[in-house]
C-alpha cells in the first residue's frame, strides 16, 4: 500500500528565514513524487514533480529513496507562500492515482 | 481557456439519500479524477474516468459510481448516503490518464450529510 506523510499540520516562519516542509513516503516500486499547493480561495494547484528537478518559486525539492523523503524547502520565506502544501505520490501506470498526505499549513510571518 | 468546473457549490443531504455532483473540465482535457476530501485530511481518490469509461477506482465501495460524457464532463453519483461521506468532493481535469500527474482541480462541492 502506498502511504504519504506530513508530520506537520502547522508550520510558521518569519519572512525571510529558510523553510522545509516535510514528507515522508511508504512505497515499494519507484514512485513519483509531487508537491501540491492550496492558496487562500484559490483551487488545489501542481508546485513541483520530483522527475522535472525545477525550481519553482524558489522552492525546490530532491526524492531521497534512502530515507523515502521528498521535502519541500526555500531558503528565504516570502509572505505569499502562506499557504497549505499536500505531498503526493503516484505509482504511475495507467491512471497516475495520487496518494496525497493530511497537508501542512505554512504561515510565513511579516 | 476554461477552467474546471463543479456544481453545485454545497448540498446538504439527508441520511439514506442519493446525491449526484456535476463537473465540467478543462478545455481540451479528456480525463477526470474525483476525489473525496474529508476536514483536515488530504484528497483521497475516488475513481478517474477516461474516454467514457472508469480508468482506475480508490477504494471506496461500489454506492459510489460515476459517469463521463462524450464532452467529458463527468458526474459522481452517490447513494445511501452516510454521515461520512459529509466532505468536500473534488473533481480534476487532465490530458489523458499518463499525463495526470498534472491534475488541474475545480473548487470542489461540499457536500454534508445530516
């Protein structure tokens, strides 16, 4: 069984200082990793895929299949990046099912 | 371009009942996942239909059904339904089952179950 977990429910940093938002996978085959993001009265929306190694809005995120993590992380917070971020995991295959985590709320202080 | 759309915005449904929730997809997308959205927890897939027929279920028991369009829109039908599936019911879009890993998602419908 696939499985993604947020330790974190709440996250809070001040402007400016590096954030990491953690997530831990369980699966057996090679999975691919996402990072989905939900801004205030905005829809659910793709940040990043493992497999495309981009940097998008600054955050960045590497697959650790040693220590089956995929965190998320910025090295300078910005105000507008308060928002709850979902780790996903897919198996690939015919449908592209994503196995989301419980979310993490990251609230980036002035 | 068009977004993905859902409707309604709410419903509130009596135990034992039957509901239907509507989505519209993205323009040009052929495939729509649904997934069900419980407070506090991260979206849970349902089923994804493509070309009309189901391409893949969650596990959810077979009271949840749906249905996609030759225009690709899709319905979720649910029946007897319980206090539990009270839940926000997602619908994304995508291009094609292999490209879904980029899922574009509608505002959901919140559906509560009384």
């Amino acid at each position: 069984a696939q499985r993604v977990t947020q330790p974190e429910k709440l996250l809070s940093v001040f402007k400016g200082a590096p954030v990491e938002l953690k997530c831990n996978y369980s699966y057996s085959g090679s999975p691919e990793l996402f990072w989905y993001v939900q801004y205030s009265r905005q829809r659910l929306q793709l940040l990043l895929r493992h497999i495309s190694r981009e940097s998008i809005k600054g955050f960045t995120a590497d697959l650790n299949k040693g220590e089956t993590s995929f965190h998320l992380k910025k090295p300078f917070a910005q105000e507008e990046d308060s928002a709850m971020y979902y780790c996903a995991l897919s198996s690939g295959g015919s449908n592209y099912k994503l196995t989301f985590g419980k979310g993490t709320l990251l609230t980036v202080n002035p | 371009e068009t977004g993905v759309t859902q409707s309604p915005t709410h419903l509130i449904k009596t135990r034992g009942q039957q509901v239907t929730l509507r989505c519209s997809s993205q323009s040009g997308h052929n495939t729509v996942s649904w997934y069900q959205q419980a407070l506090g927890q991260g979206p849970q897939f349902i089923f994804q239909y493509y070309r009309e027929e189901e391409n893949g279920r969650g596990n959810f028991p077979p009271r949840f059904s749906g249905l996609q369009f030759p225009n690709y829109s899709s319905e979720l039908n649910v029946n007897a339904l319980e206090l539990d599936d009270s839940a926000l019911y997602l619908c994304a879009s995508s291009q094609g089952p292999l490209n879904s890993y980029e899922q574009y998602f509608g505002p959901g419908t919140r559906l509560t179950v009384t």
